[in-house]
C-alpha cells in the first residue's frame, strides 16, 4: 500500500545528486543497483513515477512535477522492469521472476513477467490474471492500454488453459499447435478492465500470432503473424483475418510491429529480410503501398509517443544518442533541452504530449547519471535524482572513442575508460567485449568499466563485427565468426592502443558477461599469448551442449535456433562447434580462469560454467568459480551485481595488479 513515510527515502534520492563526500567510492557503491530508475511522466507531465532504493530497500515512488510526494510502493526483493502511466490515475508496474516451468511447457526455468495495475485513487494493487484457473498467471505481452467511455483498460496477451474432467489440476492448453517437431502453446489478447481487474478476451491466437497493434480507443488496428519454421511473416488489419497490408519473410526472426505510424491511420513494421538491411515500413491501414526507410546505418530506432502510441520521430545511432521528432516545434524543444546539457550523453527518457516537460538522463563526461526534470516554458532543468549518487564528479573515469583496422582491413570503432586523475600512458588493461553479441557499447557511464577505471586500469569496450549500430554489413560480417574473426577484432584493438602507448600490452585480463564471457573464454584458450587472465560472466563455453539447450527450448526449426547457426557458422552436431568451444581448448589455457554464474539464468544455462570446470580440472588448469545464488544472466539483484564486481576486480588485481595510486605514491 502507499504510505507517506516514503517522502524520506524520495527526499534521499532528490539530494542525492551532489553529495558532499571525501572519500573514494569502494566497490561497492558501483555495484549497487541504481539509486534512481524507470523515470516516467504522467501524460499531462504534473506527475512522475521512479523505482528508488538503497540496497535491499527499494520502492516505486510517485511524485508530483513539483516534488512533492504522492506516495509509494514497496517493490523490495522485485524485479521490477517497467512502469507506465494509464491516464493520471493508474501504473501499470510490469515486474519479472525466475521459475521452473513444467507441464506442457516443459523449458525447465524461464524468466516470467507479471503486470500490477496500481490505483492511486483508491491504493489499491491488482495483479493481472492472479487467481484464474483457465488463465496462466504471467503475461506473455502488454499491448498497451486504452480509455474507452470514461474506463481505462490494459491488453495483455495471456495463455488460456480449459479444464478437462472433474479436478483443477486436470487442465490443458486451449490453443496448442505442434507441427511434428515442437509444440506452440498460442498467446491470446485479454482487454482487463484497470479498476475492478475484470477480462474480456479480445482475440484469439494461434501458432502464427506475433503481437496486436491497439489504437487509443481501444480499438485493434492490426495484428501479425510469423511462421516458425519458414520464417514468412504477415500484417492485416484487425483483431484477426482481416486484409492483409504487407509480408515478406525473415528466417532469423527479424521481424515486429512497433505501433502506430505517423498520423494514427497506419501501423508501423520493422523487419530485416534475409541478408538485407533493417527497415522500418509505415503501412496505411486502408492498404496501398507503405513507405519504407532503411534504418541500418544512421537511425537506430523508431521513436513511438508512449500516450498515442504514434511514430513520432527517429532515435539517431552513434557513440551519443541522438533524436529527431518530425513536428518542427516539438523538435526544437528537443535539440534547445540537448544544447542546454553540453559535454554529456543526453538521453530522451520520457515526455508530455506536447513536450513542455520532459525526462532527460545525463551521463558520460564527469557524470555518473542524473536524471533532469525539464520545464520548457519555464526554461528550467532541474536535477532530481542520481543513478549513482556516491560516485562523485571527481571518481569518474573519462571515456573516449577508439577507432582501429581489424586485420582484414574491416574498420572497427570502441570506448576507452580511462582511471581518474592518471595519465594515459602504459596503463594495466581490461579488455570487457559486450554481450548479445548483436549490441555495441558506446560513450556513457558503465558501472563495471568504471569500477575497474578506479583501481587503476583503462577499460577497452571493442564494437567487434556482429555489433549492432553500424549498419546490416557489420552486423552480418559477425555471420560464422565466433571464436574467429570476432575474436581477432578484438585483440587487434588491443594492439591499437599498445601501438599509440596507452596500455602496457603485457598487463591484460579480458573480462565479459554472456558472449563478452564467451569472448574472455576463448582469448585464453582458443588464443593464446594475450592476456594474463580472464573472467566469464555466465559465458557459452560448450557449444555443442549450448545448442542442444537451444533446440530443446525453440525446437530445430525455430528462429532461434536459425540465429545461433548464423553466428556459429555451423549448425548441432558439426565439428565446427568443438573447434569453437572453450570447453574443447581447455588444455590449452595459458592463464588462470574465473567462473561466474547465476543459478537462476534462463539464457545462458550453468551447466556451461559446469562444463568450463570440469575440462579446466581435467586438464590441470587453474581455475576458480563463484555461483550465485539469486543470479539471473542480467545480474538484477543486486547481491548477485555486488558479488560479480567485486570478484571480478579482485581476481584481476590478484594476476595483473595496477600500479599504485598517486595519491599512495612516495614524495620525493
């Protein structure tokens, strides 16, 4: 329930922004979750909501414009992963929890999302589906939500059991498909009414049902469909049938609708064909021919209005974000709010309708991330809250951009963190790829980077090819390179800065989560004579048992499974696979290995790590392992954050140690 004892921890996270403090963050105070999180304005902009805390203590507060506090939620020990606004008087507070899944949906665990419909008129808190026997309690999809004579409703996709026999427990799946090689458990559209929590099925679903496109009145302006096992995709108006707008096919999976288009009477699609480039198509629901941009090389995402559900701009790529609304006088509220914040990372959070207030969250440069509420016809920004409050101006490391030439001539582009107040000369070197690995890291503050900057190494972030953000060419460049050409891109960043002196080439770890884990893997294995230590984070190492987890939850003819045979280059049961499998190479590791893994991760199992181990062991290697007990693969707790850094950092001192601090360095 709210309760107005919260103004204590809201006040704390408001003065956070510029605390006094003498001493150096320990590492803690970079591991912590954010202080401040999931900021988002009312549609009139007189309110906002955000989840704060302090360590275990976290809730969603709820504050008017002008700071005062409306009340709050205890989300303490959640994981909570978005909250928006229905009208002024509702949140719906979308939250996650790792569970062991059986039945006919036999995955063994999975990370399953629940929607909490939040009354602040009446405080009351309902959890959609919560209590239905021919209903799955998780959602599988929120479409958003709509006010129809005066009610406000959400739509939810759910999935729908029917009862067979006498008992409960006797239940089934009213929609299942199996085409001899998996079976699809189908998602159907659910219209829940916010005040009483009342459903109405809206639409049925099937094997081929992706997602619904919902108007602001509550109508259903389009649905799509996708096929599994030949990758062909369909648009067409309505809840179901319908006239079909537009298809075309994406075996990779490459495919969704975003919402509506520019001017409400059309919808808006994103798809990649195979072995083309990414395109965003507004397709006019009367039919007729879309208009199509490529989006590959220089906009790196639709930009939707959260209230009308409306394309309304573009979100430009590059090492800073970069926005561009089409309606002139929006815009130039815009780029006035981005000029005004000079030398940081500005990113667009949230807005009103007419973008007279917005959320802005500033980072990069001396800024470890502080969210602004900005007031255009009042010409303010005021800062209200910091991601991380104990890491001062003075504790954060400069970041810069890297620019290199992979081996084969490809150029390649990365982030450097630099430690505070060091010059940038022969300094001890993390190496940290990114994860996915279709993402790219780029200027702004990250918790892991900055933690290792502080005790005294720069911290390269390589944009291999396989990144995103640069354009179809790059990405697919990734096709068939793991543990190949990927893995080269990164060491010949290294050798870049060796070359121009920034780092002592001699004194490096490589450090990764997921493929960054991967990455670390195979630089002491399947390379060899580079790096002194490594640490994975949740990494593949057996990729032959990684694809065997692959098929057992998409199915051999799924998309997924498609996607991973792309980056590998091979498909189950090639020896391609052994070739790049650290687990394979264990006898080769010529430098000590730390193994991190969460129990609770649903995409990277631990039986990886298990299989990292047991080779290591066999073959006499060194190797140390830390499990987590609550760890999920995105670290979202944070004990499982605070454990990874802290191991991380301290195994890395232990065989590749900085050189002592200035400030602990003798005078002479």
């Amino acid at each position: 329930m709210f309760r107005q004892i919260g103004l204590l921890v809201a006040a704390a996270a408001l003065l956070a922004v510029t605390p006094a403090r003498a001493a150096a963050p320990a590492l803690d105070d970079y591991g912590k979750l954010p202080a401040m999180e999931l900021v988002t304005l009312s549609p009139s902009g007189d309110r906002y909501a955000f989840v704060a805390g302090d360590g275990a203590a976290r809730q969603i507060s709820i504050m008017t414009a002008d700071n005062q506090l409306i009340g709050f939620l205890n989300v303490a020990g959640v994981k909570t992963r978005s909250i928006e606004w229905a009208g002024e008087d509702y949140l719906v507070v979308t939250v996650s929890n790792t569970a062991s899944v059986g039945g006919e949906r036999s995955v063994g665990k999975a990370e399953l999302r629940s929607a909490i419909i939040v009354n602040l008129l009446s405080h009351k808190q309902t959890r959609v589906f919560a209590g239905r026997l021919d209903l799955e309690p998780p959602i599988f999809g929120d479409f958003g939500t709509a006010q129809i004579n005066g009610r406000w409703y959400g739509f939810f996709g759910g999935e729908t059991r029917e009862l067979r026999g006498l008992s409960s427990r006797d239940w089934h799946y009213a929609n299942t498909y199996s085409d001899g090689d998996v079976t699809y458990i189908c998602t159907d559209l659910y219209r829940v009414d916010l005040e009483t929590g009342a459903l109405e099925l809206v639409a049925k679903g099937d094997a081929n049902y992706e997602d619904w496109v919902v108007e602001p009145n509550g109508e259903i302006a389009a649905h799509s469909l996708y096929n599994e096992k030949s990758g062909a995709w369909r648009v067409l108006t309505g809840a179901s049938h319908g006239h079909e707008l537009a298809s075309g096919r994406s075996k990779l999976g490459d495919f969704e609708m975003l919402g509506l288009g520019r001017n409400g009477d059309s919808v808006l699609v994103r798809s990649i064909p195979d072995g083309g480039s990414t395109q965003v198509t507004d397709l006019p629901l009367s039919g007729g021919a879309g208009v199509t941009i490529e989006d590959g090389e220089s906009i790196e995402s639709p930009l939707l209005d959260r209230i009308s559900g409306r394309w309304v701009g573009v979100t430009k790529d590059g090492d800073q974000p970069g926005y561009a609304l089409f309606a002139p006088a929006l815009d130039a509220k815009l780029q006035a709010t981005i000029k005004a914040l000079p030398g940081y990372s500005v990113h667009l959070i949230s807005w009103n309708a007419d973008f007279s207030r917005m959320v802005v969250f500033t980072d990069a440069g001396d800024d470890s991330g502080t969210y602004w509420m900005i007031d255009v016809p009042k010409r303010k920004a005021l800062p209200i809250g910091a991601a991380y409050p104990t890491v001062t101006q003075a504790d954060v490391g400069p970041v810069r951009v890297v620019d290199w030439q992979a081996a084969d001539g490809l150029a390649l582009h990365g982030v450097l963190t630099l430690p505070p107040g060091r010059p940038a000369k022969a300094l001890p070197l993390v190496v940290m790829p990114h994860g996915g690995p279709e993402a790219r890291d780029r200027l702004g503050f990250d918790y892991w980077a900055q933690a290792f900057a502080s005790q005294g190494y720069a911290v390269f972030q390589p944009n291999f090819r396989g990144s995103d953000g640069y354009g179809a060419a790059l990405r697919n460049a990734g096709f068939g390179q793991w543990g190949r050409k990927m893995q080269t891109d990164i060491s010949d960043g290294v050798a870049e800065l060796a070359r121009q002196g920034v780092v002592d080439p001699k004194r490096a770890c490589i450090v990764g989560s997921s493929y960054g884990g991967y990455a670390a893997l195979a630089g002491v294995t399947i390379q060899n004579g580079l790096y002194r230590c490594a640490v994975s984070a949740a990494g593949p190492a057996d990729m032959p048992l990684m694809m065997r987890y692959v098929v057992d939850r998409a199915g051999m003819n799924s998309a997924s499974v498609r996607y991973w045979n792309a980056y590998l280059g091979a498909a189950q049961g090639s020896p391609i696979l052994d070739a790049i499998s650290p687990a394979r190479a264990a006898g080769r590791a010529d430098a000590p290995i730390l193994l991190i893994h969460g129990k609770d991760d649903t995409v990277v199992p631990i039986d990886q790590s298990d299989a990292m181990q047991r080779a290591l062991n066999a073959a006499g290697k060194p190797v140390e392992r830390i499990t987590l007990a609550d760890g999920d693969h995105w670290l979202s707790t944070e004990d499982a954050r605070i454990a990874t850094i802290k191991a991380s950092v301290a195994f890395v001192e232990k065989f590749d140690p900085p050189d002592p601090s200035p400030a602990a360095s003798p005078v002479h």
